[in-house]
C-alpha cells in the first residue's frame, strides 16, 4: 500500500502545481490576437501592427497584434497611391480569464500579467481608401468606416442575441474534488474504528483531503430556452485512507525490554468509502455570449453510500524480508440510502460551440470544485 501511495504521490503532485499555475486564458487565447483586414483595394499595401511590419500584402489578410496595450492600439495601413487612416482597436474582456479566476486566483494573475484577460472588441476591419471617399461624407460617416461599418457580420456577430435555433443538448463530464455531503458520516465511521483499534491517521500524501472525495460525474442536459435547462447526473466518489497503531514510547520499551527477540506485530487500518449519487438536475443562465455562458444549479435526488473499514495485523519475517499477515482480517461495513443534493450558485462553460470547458463552485453530493469538457450538438 505505501509503495502505492508513494508512487500516486509522485505522480499527483507535479499535476497538482501544474494545474494550480496553468492559467486558461493565456494558454488557450495566447499573448497576441489575430486581427482580419479586408477592403476594396487594388495594390498591395504595407501594414504596421505592435507586432512588426507586413509589406507587399494583398487583402483580405490577417496581423497579428499584443495583448498588452490593447486598449487603443493603432494598426497603421499604407500603399503607393492610396492613404488610409489608422485601425484603432478597442478592447474587451475575454471570457477564458473566469476559468482561470476558479483556481484560486493564481492563474488569473498570470492572465493579468500577459493581459490575456483582454481581446479585441472587434477583430475584424473592413478599410476604405481616403481618396475613395466622397467629399459628400460627414466625420460621422468617415469615422464608421472603422467602427460601426467594420466588417458588419463579424460586429454582429458579437453584439447579437442568441439564435433561436440554438443547440439544445449537452452531454458533460467532470472530476469534482473536496468535501461532499458524505464526508460527515464518513469521519464519524472513521473515529469510531481509530478508537475501537487503537489507531491513528498515518502521515501521507492524500491528507491534504482528509476524509474528502474524489467524485467522476456524468451529465446530460436539455435546453428548454434561453434561461433555463433540465437533465440529470450521475456520481461515483472515492474516499481513500490508511492508518496505523498508536505509538506508546513506555510500552514499546517494556515490551523491548522483555521479549528482544520477538518481532513487534503492528496493527494498520484501512478506509475505503464509496458514493453513487443520482439525481435531476435545474440550471439557470444568468449571463451568455457566443463563447462563455454563467449559471447556477440546484439539484435534487438519491445518494447510497458504503463504507468500509479493514484492520489487519502484521509482523516483519526477517527470513522472508516481508511482513506476513498475524490472524485474520477483520472488517467493518455499513451502507445506507439517504437524500442527495447539489447546490452551484456559480458555474461557467468557456469555448466554442461544441466543445467546452466546464467548471463550477457549490457543496453537496459533487464536492466543492468540478471542473471537466461539455459537448453540445
């Protein structure tokens, strides 16, 4: 069991850092943004950007620009024989920054620092040439050919409702960590064991979560409009744990003292309790763009809870170089029905419109954090 331990622990641990510093903005928006530049031009043209210079370029075409700074950047536009005015970009707030703030803010602020909570407003221009343009025009005309009048569909497209065909199901798998409702009864089952054999909890790396699960989830939901959506999940959680006899500093002395030769039997515990929740599920949509949606859950049904305590007593054969089994095994089980519930106040889904990322916040039978993919068709 400790080589176990030992080699999950080595494997747990480097995930665990790299998941607490991976910031999701930056690593899935990166620290430039594309920016698409169409236009009625007949020459190629020279453009500047905060990432260098592009000559002889035919449009349509595509630059590459800086996250930081992003807020009125200008990307400068020239040809032999035409004069353009300068593309200013506006900025505003990429949704992939809220995954990262779930994380306890540690890659948020790395988001901070690289501005990839930060995307253009608009990432695609359609340009004029100044001397195209009718002396007839108002400022207010020759200022939307950069702003209003930019590339119509793509402004549209960030600035309009849903569509009313929208999709409508959503199959989605999460792991989901930290204490859960199962998590009072099962430490209440624990003490009673440490008492009744005499043991304590035995320093390892799993301690970080105590009695805590680790819940795998599955769901499906339906989208019955723009607000609101039904379905149901089902959860499976782990909790997991060893211990060992107290150690009494006297006794192991006297008992040294007066049998030297005999072999010292030690006495380990072993706590495996397993969940299976089932239950329908309610969530409400309080905030959705194209890429990023905001919720909440409520959930109500069933949840069976097992859990198991195993003791066994064992010595050190010297001769064999093990420790063998002293008698027999003995063990503790209890399984009982009781209500489950899930309650998120906040959740969040970050992507495109199939694939997701998906994460939430709440207590109940899912534990504290989930996070996992969503698929939508």
């Amino acid at each position: 069991m400790k080589g176990i331990t030992s080699t999950l622990c080595r494997l747990v641990a480097p995930s665990c850092l790299v998941l607490l510093f991976t910031s999701c903005a930056t690593m899935l928006s990166g620290t430039k943004a594309n920016i698409i530049i169409q236009g009625d031009v007949d020459e190629p043209v020279t453009i500047v950007s905060s990432c260098g210079e592009c000559k002889d370029v035919t449009l349509p075409t595509h630059v590459k620009v800086k996250r930081r700074h992003l807020d009125g950047q200008h990307i400068q536009i020239s040809s032999e024989h035409h004069t353009f005015d300068d593309i200013v970009l506006k900025k505003a707030f990429n949704e992939w920054a809220i995954a990262s703030v779930l994380f306890y803010g540690v890659p948020f602020a790395i988001d901070l620092m690289t501005n990839a909570v930060s995307r253009p407003k608009y990432d695609s221009f359609y340009i004029r040439s100044n001397d195209s343009i009718s002396p007839t025009d108002t400022l207010r005309a020759l200022s939307s050919v950069y702003t209003a009048t930019t590339h119509p569909s793509m402004a549209y497209l960030h600035s309009r409702p849903l569509p009313e065909k929208f999709l409508r199901h959503e199959v989605n798998g999460t792991i989901g960590l930290g204490r859960n409702q199962a998590s009072p009864s099962t430490h209440s089952f624990i003490d009673d064991n440490l008492l009744r054999y005499h043991l304590e909890n035995e320093t390892e790396c799993f301690d970080l979560f105590g009695e805590s699960y680790i819940v795998r989830k599955v769901e499906y939901h339906y989208r019955l409009n723009r607000k609101w959506d039904v379905g149901a999940f089902a959860g499976w959680g782990l909790s997991c744990d060893t211990y060992r006899e107290e150690y009494d500093a006297p006794a192991q002395e006297a008992k040294g003292n007066g049998r030297e030769k005999d072999t010292p039997v030690s006495t380990y515990g072993l706590e495996r309790c397993r969940t299976f929740s089932f239950a329908p599920s309610v969530r409400y949509t309080w905030y959705e763009t194209r890429s990023c949606r905001l919720f909440s859950r409520v959930a109500v049904g069933m949840m069976r809870h097992h859990r198991h305590f195993e003791v066994e007593r064992q010595k050190y054969d010297k001769q064999l170089r093990k420790s063998i089994t002293v008698g027999d095994v003995e063990s503790t089980d209890d399984t009982k029905w009781q209500l489950a519930y899930q309650l998120s106040p906040i959740g969040v889904s970050v992507g495109g419109p199939n694939l997701r990322f998906f994460a939430e916040l709440g207590y109940g039978c899912l534990g504290v954090v989930n996070i996992g993919v969503s698929l939508c068709f």
